[in-house]
C-alpha cells in the first residue's frame, strides 16, 4: 500500500467508527469478542487505519464504554424529562426502556464481562445515575426518601435480573403478547397508583 493510499485509509474511518464497530461486536459477540485484525476485516481497512486513533486494543475498549455511557445518561434525560406529570414520567420510563432491545444487548453483554476492569467501573456508574434517577423520580411522585430509594432499587433489580433470566440464561422467549402483558404487569406492581401516594414529610 502506497503512503498517500495508507493516509487515505485511515483518515476514512474516524475513532468514532471504530468505537461503534466495537459496541457493534460487543452486542453480537461479547467483550472478549472485540480485537483488532477481526474489526479491520469488519470495517474493510487494514490495522494501520486503527492505531492511527487508537495505541491499544485496551484503549478502544476504553473509548467505546465511554460513548456508550454517555449516550446512556443522554438516551435517559431526553426520552422522559419533557414529560412534566411524574407519574406519566416514570411510565413512560418503564414503556421506553422495555422497548430498546439493543440496550438489553448490550447491558447484558456487559454484565458477563464484569471481572474486566474497563467494564465493572463502567456498569457501577450507570446503575448507580439509573438508580437515582429512579429515585428521584419516585420521590417526585411523593414517595419518602427511604421508599423512594428502596422502589428504585427495586424496579432496577427487577430489570436487572430479567435481563439474566431472557438473555444470559436463556429462558425461554416470551411472544409479543407475553411480554406487554408482563410490562403492564411491572408498571401496575411498581408505580403507584394515581393519588394512592401521601406527600412525604421529608
């Protein structure tokens, strides 16, 4: 490959390229999964268009859990912060986060590569802004802070503990109706019902 042909690869592909070829591979393969000469043949460019963004594999990784994080705080925020009714707030919460099967994918893919130490830091921060998102939203719907906390906790196991029922176990899958009947039966067990909240005094 000539030097001009060699600049033209690796100016073609940006490090955010790789990074979404890389939460691509996560998603279908795993975190053990993601290595460098199979995301060049993946992308169609040789390893020179990667160490041109990035020194190591390590540091791929790195950058791809941070864009994933980011965009998991921002994904939050702008679906349901426009809402101004609490309840309608966290129902919508519930109804959005259990149509996003990608981020299932990928939360899942993730919670099996906990004893990576690019991964465990990660999946702390994000259940913890999920968590306290949770709470505050409940404490908007007049919950006390203790109940608050303790429904958040929770709705986040109860998510958290399907997912490793349906996609790292295996169970076997739900149909379509199954599993709205299943959402609309979470949503009536952990967000209460119109005006059955008193204002907490705390």
């Amino acid at each position: 490959m000539s030097v001009a042909s060699a600049r033209a690869e690796r100016s073609r592909l940006s490090a955010t390229d790789w990074e979404q070829a890389a939460l691509d591979v996560i998603a279908e393969q795993g975190v053990a999964a993601v290595a460098v000469e199979p995301l060049a043949r993946r992308l169609g460019v040789t390893k020179g268009s990667f160490y041109w963004h990035f020194g190591t594999r390590d540091e791929l990784l790195e950058a791809t859990l941070r864009r994933w994080e980011q965009a998991d705080a921002g994904a939050l925020i702008a679906q349901v912060d426009r809402i101004a009714d609490p309840r309608e707030r966290l129902l919508e919460l519930f109804r959005r986060t259990s149509r996003e099967m990608r981020s299932h994918v990928i939360y899942s893919a993730l919670l099996k590569a906990l004893d990576h130490p690019a991964v465990r830091p990660v999946m702390q921060r994000v259940s913890q802004r999920r968590i306290q998102y949770l709470s505050l939203a409940y404490r908007a719907l007049g919950l006390s802070r203790r109940d608050a906390t303790h429904r958040s906790r929770l709705a986040y196991g109860a998510y958290v503990g399907f997912l490793q029922l349906m996609l790292l176990l295996k169970l076997e899958r739900m149909t379509a109706e199954e599993f709205e009947a299943y959402v609309d039966h979470v949503v009536a067990t952990l967000i209460p019902a119109r005006g059955s909240v008193q204002p907490a005094a705390d």
